[in-house]
C-alpha cells in the first residue's frame, strides 16, 4: 500500500486534501484522485483502504514516486542535504544562518559523512587557513563535546587532529574561556579523516550546514 498524496476527500458534505482528523480517521471520506498524473502507476483493483495509527491514509490506487531533492545551493549525499557557506562568521551566527535555512550546522554521524566532508572541504577551501565550522561546541561545559541536537560526541567516532581539542587560552591567556567551538578541514587531505580542532567560537570561518531532503514527484 502506499500512502495517498494529492487526493481530495469528501467527508460530511466537506471538500478537504486527503487526512487527517486524529483520533477519528474518518473513513467514510469519499475519495477523489485525479490521475493519470506524471509519475503516477495506476495499479489493479481490488482497492484496499488502510488507515494507519497517525491516520495517513494508504491505498493501491495509485503509486507516486518521490525522491529526495535539495534546494538550489544544497547537495544530496547519503540521503541528506549539505550546504557549504561561502560566507565567514561566528561559530553562533553561522548556527542561526543555518537555522534560517531550515537546517542546522552539521552532526556528523559517521565515518563515510565525515569521507564525504572531508574529500568536499580538499574542493572548497581556499587555503588551509580556510576551516568549516560544524555543529559540535563544549560552550555549556568544559570538555563536554555536545552536537547541536544535544546528543554527546561519541567517543569511537571522533576525527580531532592529534593534540586536539586542547582548550588553549591565549598567548597570554587572553581568553579565559577557551576554545569551545569545533571545524574541521585540511586542503591537502587529513591523514585518517582526522582534521578536527577546537577553537575559539568568534573566529569567522565559512560553515556546513546538513538537513533532511524534500520528497519530490520530479524524479
Ligand atoms: C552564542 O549564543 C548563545 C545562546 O544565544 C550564548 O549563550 C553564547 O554566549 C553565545 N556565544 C558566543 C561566543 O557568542
Ligand atoms: C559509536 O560509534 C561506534 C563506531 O561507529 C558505533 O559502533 C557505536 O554504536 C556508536 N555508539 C553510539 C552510542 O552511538
Ligand atoms: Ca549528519
Ligand atoms: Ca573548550
Ligand atoms: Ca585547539
């Protein structure tokens, strides 16, 4: 079965898109799709209707296909959108400029996401000064490594450059907070992906943001 998108249901005399009136489904909604539609399998009677517990509703009227798609500037990799900014700023202003466009300055989750980072910084940066912040920061406490959605750093999937993070004040301990906030990049390629360090949060850098794809009919 698969879910129903672009249908019209008719309930109680009341033209709506298809769903959604949780608890009740109701599921004496008349259906109206418009097909043939691009994209669009017509499959065999018998029609079978099913509700699930969020009342989506799915039948076998009809397949849709969607893929994944980014926006314009963002790229699809492993099911995921990534932006690179072109752009310098604060570890914060990055995070908001992100937010802004509906994601959030990246988690890295694997050791295939940090290849595929590592292998797009080598293309972008323009000199090895030219670091990428991502979403890691111990602002809240010390040496407490938290991703931007709050989730600690898994200890077995880290890429700090050795002697990193190091928390370093200063010359003359001029920043007595530290270095708080985490970017990653080497232009001439990291040996064993390992090219993160800490550094201070109001350094201007360029940054990665990552979200989830859209559904698009436009395969
Ligand atoms: C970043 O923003 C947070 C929350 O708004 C704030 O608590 C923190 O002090 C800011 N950090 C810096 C380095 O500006
Ligand atoms: C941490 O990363 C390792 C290596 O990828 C993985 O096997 C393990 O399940 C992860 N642990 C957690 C809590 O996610
Ligand atoms: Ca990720
Ligand atoms: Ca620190
Ligand atoms: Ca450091």
């Amino acid at each position: 079965l698969y879910q129903v998108h672009h249908c019209m249901s008719v309930t109680l005399g009341l033209l709506s898109p298809v769903v959604v009136f949780p608890p009740l489904c109701l599921p004496l909604s008349v259906l109206f799709c418009r097909y043939p539609r691009p994209g669009a399998v017509h499959l065999q009677n018998p029609v079978h209707l099913h509700y699930d517990d969020n009342c989506n509703l799915y039948s076998n009227l009809l397949k849709v296909d969607t893929c994944p798609k980014c926006e314009e500037g963002w790229e699809l990799h492993g099911g995921k959108c990534y932006y690179f900014s072109t752009t310098k700023s604060t570890w914060n202003q990055s995070r908001d400029d992100c937010r802004s466009k509906g994601g959030d300055l990246v988690k890295i989750d694997s050791r295939e996401e940090q290849s595929f980072l590592e292998l797009r910084l080598r293309q972008k940066m323009d000199s090895d000064y030219d670091k990428f912040w991502i979403g890691l920061t111990d602002s809240k406490e010390e040496d407490k490594w938290l991703w931007v959605d709050d989730s600690p750093l898994n200890t077995s999937l880290t890429f700090w450059i050795r002697g990193e993070p190091d928390n370093w004040n200063g010359r003359n301990g001029e920043v007595p907070e530290g270095e708080d906030c985490a970017a990653m990049g080497k232009k001439s390629g990291a040996a064993d992906l390992k090219c993160w360090f800490d550094i201070f949060c109001k350094k201007n850098y360029k940054s990665i943001c990552e979200k989830s794809p859209g559904l698009s009919l436009d395969c």
